[in-house]
C-alpha cells in the first residue's frame, strides 16, 4: 500500500547556522482516471482516498451521476496507480462522445500505463558550476516581490523567477504556477546554467521536470516539496531549497552547491 507521507533530512538554515533534521513531506504519485477501460486523464495526487478521489472527479465533472458509477478498482502498478472506473452503459456513452472531443492526447486509451509513464517521466541530469551561499539565497527570496506586480495588484498569481549572483534578471506570473515557470522559460534568452530558478509555490515533480529540462542547477521555492519531487531532484542532480524565507530555508537535496554553511549537531 503506497504511503501518503514520508520523512526526509533537510538541512535547515537560519541565524548563520546549518542545522540537520528531518520533515515530513508528502506523496505525490501519477494517477491515471479510466473509464470503462479507456484512460480519460492523468494527475499526479497523493496516494490516500483514491476512491473518493475517482467517484468526486466523476461527479464533478460532471461525467456521470452517482448512480451511474458501479463500480471502481484501484490498481497500483509500478508507474503509479490506475483507478478504473466503470459506467452503466449511458454514461459510459457520453464519457467516450466528451473524450473523442477533448483537444489534445488524453492517454494511451487501454490502461493508462502508458499515461502513467510519462507523467513520472525522469527529469534530465543537470549540470552546473553555480554555487550560492545562504546570504544570497534569503536575499533573492527577499527581492522577490518586487518582481510580482500582478500579484500585488490581485493576490492570486504566482511567480517564476531567474536569479543570477547579479540579482532577479526576469520573473514571470500567471494564475497556474506551472504557466509561470513556462512563461519564464519562454522568455529566457540565454541557457539557465549559472541561473537559480526562484518559484513561489510548493514543488511538485513536475516543476522539477520542467526546472530540470530547462537547464536550472537549483531551484528555490517559498513552499515546501513533496517527498517525489525530492527523489526526483536528487536524481537528476538538482539543489533543491525548500521553505525559503528572508530568515532561513530548507535545502533538501546536493547541498554541495551552497557556500559558507556551518553546521550543528543532527536534530531528530
């Protein structure tokens, strides 16, 4: 049974000082919703009330009514988990008209292994000489609002920034924080090597698929991230920096990038 939670070391920096522990984050797995053996979408979610999960997205969105459902499994496979979901005949009609007008791939249209293969994806190996000490990475955090005029002006945006020892060089927002870190990405003029990516969300494996396939060595968000987005950075080498404030942070994965760090004894 896939666990919803899991513990992992941190190195967390605060008043100067580096101090080891541990944190909770949470799982975060690819999910592919099937109909009546047809895959309809995938999402990465974590690992716990899949049924809920399956018969509330049925219902929400309006595919099929709740007495329409008659049944759900939830099948874990080494990919992540497929919740097959099976229609009374009707449904299961306009669920096959909606998909064929869906714009876009919908999945592989038998089990949704297929699906599941690319949303957990291996993000590319990263290489970079860039280093940064804890002053610079609380500093970048620092000046990151005043690179957020739409979110000054509605709270609702999020941001994607690329700092260099120079400073924020260029921020993006939008409403979604994967359209943000997108939109920057596109507006980059020069390959990310020597640039940090600063995000103002919690990191999930796919930012750091998307961090990584950009060229980003280290990646700084305000947020903390899930325990997957963690196994995936330390694989594909990424510094991964968590929990980033103007006072201290989190850095979870190949610290070997941050200067001038003292550290203190381990704290369970």
């Amino acid at each position: 049974m896939m666990q919803a939670q899991a513990p992992f070391p941190r190195l967390s920096f605060a008043g100067g000082l580096a101090r080891e522990s541990q944190r909770v984050l949470p799982a975060e797995v690819a999910v592919a919703l099937s109909y009546n053996g047809s895959t309809h979408a995938v999402m990465m979610a974590t690992p716990a009330d899949l049924t809920d999960f399956a018969r509330g997205f049925t219902l929400a969105e309006g595919i099929a009514a709740r007495d329409e459902i008659e049944r759900i499994d939830v099948v874990e496979t080494p990919l992540g988990v497929d919740l097959q979901i099976w229609l009374a005949e009707g449904a299961a009609a306009r669920q096959m008209q909606r998909r064929r007008s869906m714009a876009g791939p919908v999945g592989c249209g038998l089990c949704g292994l297929e699906s599941l293969e690319e949303a957990v994806r291996e993000a590319p190996q990263v290489h970079s000489a860039l280093v940064m000490s804890p002053a610079q990475v609380m500093a970048a955090v620092a000046a990151l609002p005043q690179h957020q005029p739409l979110h000054d002006a509605t709270r609702a945006a999020h941001c994607a920034a690329l700092w260099t020892p120079a400073g924020i060089m260029l921020s993006r927002e939008d409403v979604g924080r994967h359209n943000a870190l997108d939109k920057l990405v596109g507006a980059m003029r020069h390959p990310a090597d020597g640039a940090a990516l600063i995000l103002t969300s919690r990191v999930s494996i796919d930012l750091v698929q998307k961090a990584c396939t950009a060229g980003f060595a280290v990646l700084i968000a305000v947020s903390a991230p899930t325990a997957t987005a963690v196994r995936m950075a330390e694989a594909a080498g990424l510094t991964l920096i968590g929990n980033a404030r103007p006072d201290g942070f989190d850095c979870y994965t190949h610290p070997y990038r941050l200067t001038d760090c003292k550290e203190v004894a381990h704290v369970a």
